[in-house]
C-alpha cells in the first residue's frame, strides 16, 4: 500500500466508525501533547525521526501511519512507556479473572451450534 495516499484503506474497505473515531482521539491526544511540550510539528517530528508529513498525517487521524511511526511519536513525546500498560491485558477485569488459567497454545474456532463439529 502507498505510504503517500491519505485515508486509502486495503482493498478499498473504510475503517469502521469505531475505528475513525480512535484515530480522531488520538490525533487529538497527540496535538495537544505536542502543544503541552511547546513543541512545533517540525522539531517534534525531528525528535521522533519521522518525516513532517507522517506527522501531519498522524494529526489529521488520516491513520495510515504505521505503528513504528506512532511509537516513535509518542517516544519524542515521552508517553511511549504508557502504551504496554495500556495493553496489558491483566490490568482488565476479564484479564485478572482470568490469569490463573493457562494460555492455549493454539486457539480453534468454537463451534457455534454446541454439538461440536464446527
């Protein structure tokens, strides 16, 4: 997929809204973060080693930033260290519940119909 087309999703499918508006908070996020830092997009996007314009794109919510890019971002921002936190999934309600309980190694597709030929 071309890096320079804005908004150009894999075979022609948009994001779903749930998505859009992720990447709209995040932009956002990242703006004000940027401005809290009294930072420009050109000096934060040198500390981040990242092009201006994948910067701008990211600021925009246009999302075809990758996620290095993102990382290195909030790296410059000095946020990167809240990211695994974030995912961590035993920090979760299902997550604690839950860690006692082995890890499959692999995981099958359930049967939706309960008789098990799925």
């Amino acid at each position: 997929m071309p890096h320079n087309i804005p908004n150009q999703r894999r075979a022609g499918r948009p994001a779903p809204p749930p998505v859009r508006r992720a990447l709209r908070q995040v932009a956002d996020d990242v703006v004000t973060w940027r401005k809290l830092r009294a930072l420009t997009q050109a000096q934060l996007a040198d500390r981040a080693g990242v092009s201006r314009a994948t910067l701008l794109r990211l600021e925009n919510g246009d999302g075809g930033v990758s996620i290095e890019n993102l990382l290195r971002i909030l790296r410059a921002l000095g946020l990167l260290d809240n990211v695994p936190r974030a995912l961590d999934p035993y920090e979760t309600d299902i997550g604690r519940l839950r860690s006692d309980e082995p890890l499959p190694q692999r995981v099958r597709t359930r049967s939706l119909t309960g008789r098990g030929d799925g």
